[in-house]
C-alpha cells in the first residue's frame, strides 16, 4: 500500500512535466514560418533575428549635430589682402565645414556647408600633410629678398595650414610664390612645396575616394555664436545723409553700444575711431539683428545670419559726425572670442 501512495505524486510530477514541454513547442512552433518544425532552429535562426548592420543616420539627424562645438583636426585657409577667401575645416568627429563644394565657388545657400566624412577620411587628408614632413612644429615662411635686391611693392596671398588637436596643434604659413619670385627672393623649397600642398588639399573633393566619405549630403551650417564687432568712425558727408541715430536706438544685449564688450585694438591714433567686440549665442545675435532693423538701421541682415560670413548694420552718430557699423561674425565649432578681429570688414571668409 506504501509503494502504491508514493507512486500516485511521482505520476502526476511526470505528468505535468509532459504538458508544460507539450506548450513550450506549441509556442515554439508557432513562431516559425508556417507553423512548421525546422531543423536549423538554433544559432543561426537566433542570429537571424538581430539586426545585420547599424543604419546609417538620416540627413537630418546628421544636421542636428552639425553645428555643435568640436575639436578641430584641420584647417586649410587660403589668405588674400582681405582676409581669408577660402577656408576648409574638418573636425574629429568627421565633419567637414567648407563653403562651397567647388574650391572658390561659395554656396548660394549659405556661408558654410556640412558634410561628413569617415574617420579614415579624416586621417587620409592628415596624412597629406604629415607627409611633407614640415608641420613637426609651428612655422612661418616669408619671401627673404635676394642680396642687394629691392623687391617691388605688392600685396602678397598665402595660406595657413593647421594640424592636430588642442596643446598639439601645429600651425604653419607662408606667403605664396609669385611667378617672378627668382628675380627678387631667395629659393624657397618650403614655400613651393606648401604650395602645392594647399592646392591639393582645397581640391580634395576630386580624388578623396568614395569610401572616404560617410555621407556627401549637405547641411548648411547654422553657427550657434557670434561675434558681434560695434565700429564707429568719422562721417565725411552731411549729417542728414546718416542712418538712424544711435541714440535712438536701444541696445537689446545691455548698456551702450559704443561701451558694449571688449576694445579692440586699432592701428590708427584717431580717438573718434573706436572698435569693441563681444561674443553672443545665435538667440542674442539674431535678437539683435531684428531690433536693429525693426528702427531703420541700414545694411545688408535681410539674407539671414548664415548667409554670409558677415552681415553689416549701419547706425548713425550725429552727435560725434560718425558712422557706426555694427558686424555679425559667426563662429566656427572651434572658434571663439575676438582677438586679434581688427579690422572686422578685412576677415573675408
């Protein structure tokens, strides 16, 4: 009679344990296609069900991130009487800021746009300059006149080549060659490799291989700060032909706009000639722009802030006969404050 009860618990145990394994492949089975056993259900079924490959993000979020500070890896200017007159400048994240996609063509859409390239594209356009074998440190190379030689008065282009990261950056520039160099400057095999570097590298678009790039669409670059540059100096014509009067304007970032920011150093000894400059976040510049024409400054914010690498306001100052311009600089990622900004209008690109 013992054996008998202890039997009739162990019965049911089995019992239960057949059905739960009788669900488990119902549930099993009508997951696969058709409801049909497979004999391969295992490793490869489970791979299967996860992703191939991680998707690639959309333009859009690619430009949400687009305008954001960065560390910068390299830059390439090219430097004219006016400042700069082209400028790439590619970022550790990937990005690649230039302003227009042929070399010297700016977009019409705006003053800078964003592409992105991968991070071998970014060590493939390093490796070109490395390889030169002259940016192991900071340099500069300017025409050395010849002996006895007087060279002739002309204004002179170059370029400025920075690369690395932060305490490691290097930077080197040169005054480019001209045609007739040999007859008034020393041989300079520095100036005329660098030369055909920087060529090489604005028209990076020609050979840098597809694989290179992690997407060729573009966003237009929206800088999240700005300079603002106030600069007032002497009027010459008729008071009556002046803008509005800046003292009756009101100055939305704070205080008086001819005290507003830092001063900036100016090459003249002219006390009426003043320059101050501040950085503001795009919400502030922007605010700034509409107040200004919402009274009748003059000038030329009608494109926008981003579609030109800087836009002019014009006030008037009848009280000291002087003009004043109020510029919008943005900012690169990497960039920030305003020194050495004198004169603002000569800042090019």
């Amino acid at each position: 009679m013992e054996n008998k009860r202890r039997t009739g618990p162990i019965v049911a145990v089995v019992i239960i344990i057949i059905a739960v394994a009788i669900g488990l492949a119902v549930v099993v089975l009508a997951g696969l296609p058709g409801g049909q056993p497979s004999l391969t259900a295992g490793p490869s079924a489970l791979a299967s069900a996860e992703p191939s490959s991680t998707p690639e993000p959309t333009l859009a979020i690619r430009c949400e991130s687009a305008h954001k500070s960065a560390a910068l890896t390299l830059r390439i200017e090219a430097i004219g009487e006016t400042g700069r007159t082209w400028v790439i400048s590619i970022y550790d994240d990937g990005r690649v800021l230039t302003p227009g996609i042929t070399p010297n063509e700016p977009s019409d859409e705006a003053w800078m746009i964003v592409r992105f390239l991968t991070d071998g594209g970014v060590e493939r356009l390093v490796d070109e300059v490395m390889d030169t074998g002259l940016f192991e440190a900071s340099a500069q190379y300017s025409p050395v006149p010849l002996p006895g030689v007087e060279p002739p008065g002309r204004g002179a282009s170059g370029y400025t080549i920075t690369v690395g990261l932060g305490s490691e950056q290097v930077m080197v520039g040169w005054a480019s060659l001209f045609d007739d160099d040999a007859t008034y400057y020393e041989p300079s095999p520095e100036r005329e490799q660098l030369d055909a570097l920087a060529a090489h590298l604005i028209d990076f678009d020609s050979w840098l291989p597809a694989e290179e790039w992690a997407s060729t669409e573009q966003c237009n670059y929206q800088a999240e700060r700005f300079l603002v540059i106030v600069e007032a100096q002497a009027w010459g014509g008729s008071l009556d032909d002046l803008p509005v009067d800046i003292a009756d304007v009101d100055w939305p970032l704070g205080g008086d706009a001819l005290e507003w920011g830092e001063e900036l150093e100016l090459p003249d000894n002219d006390p009426g000639h003043i320059a101050r400059c501040g950085e503001v976040n795009r919400k502030d510049a922007d605010t700034l722009a509409v107040s200004l024409q919402s009274v009748g400054a003059e000038g030329s914010a009608g494109a926008g802030l981003d579609a030109l690498h800087h836009i002019e306001l014009r006030l008037g100052d009848r009280a000291e006969t002087r003009i004043v311009s109020v510029y919008f600089e943005p900012l690169l990622p990497d960039e920030c404050g305003c020194a050495g900004l004198y004169p603002p209008y000569a800042l090019g690109i």
